[in-house]
C-alpha cells in the first residue's frame, strides 16, 4: 500500500511540475517574413488595409530583419 501511496504522489509531482512548465501551451507557430508579406498584400486587396497602412506595415516587416 505505501508503494503504491509513493508512486501516486510522484507521478502527480511530476504533472503539477509540467503545468508550471514556462513554455506556451499549444503549437509553435512559425511565419515567415514571406508569409507576412503575402497576406498583408491580400489584406490591402480586399480592402482591409489602406495603401498608406500596407506600405507602413510592409517597411515595418522588411525593417525587422535588416
């Protein structure tokens, strides 16, 4: 019985330790400068950006990785 009392509070330590784990829950999303560009090209072709907000926001992205 107290074996089986230690292994229950190992394995709940162990998942209480993997919540306060300081990584994000859910997947890594990973877009590429590319990417972003292409859809805030298609953002200012539907009309969701104005043309002087879509090229202050493409020179934001080209800036960034310069």
């Amino acid at each position: 019985m107290k074996l089986s009392h230690s292994l229950v509070a190992i394995v709940a330590a162990c998942v209480l330790a993997a919540c306060s784990s300081p990584k994000p829950a859910g997947p890594r999303i990973d877009v590429t400068i590319g990417q972003q560009l292409i859809e805030l090209k298609e953002a200012r072709d539907v009309g969701a950006l104005s043309e002087k907000e879509y090229a202050r926001q493409k020179k934001a992205l080209i800036d960034s990785i310069q």
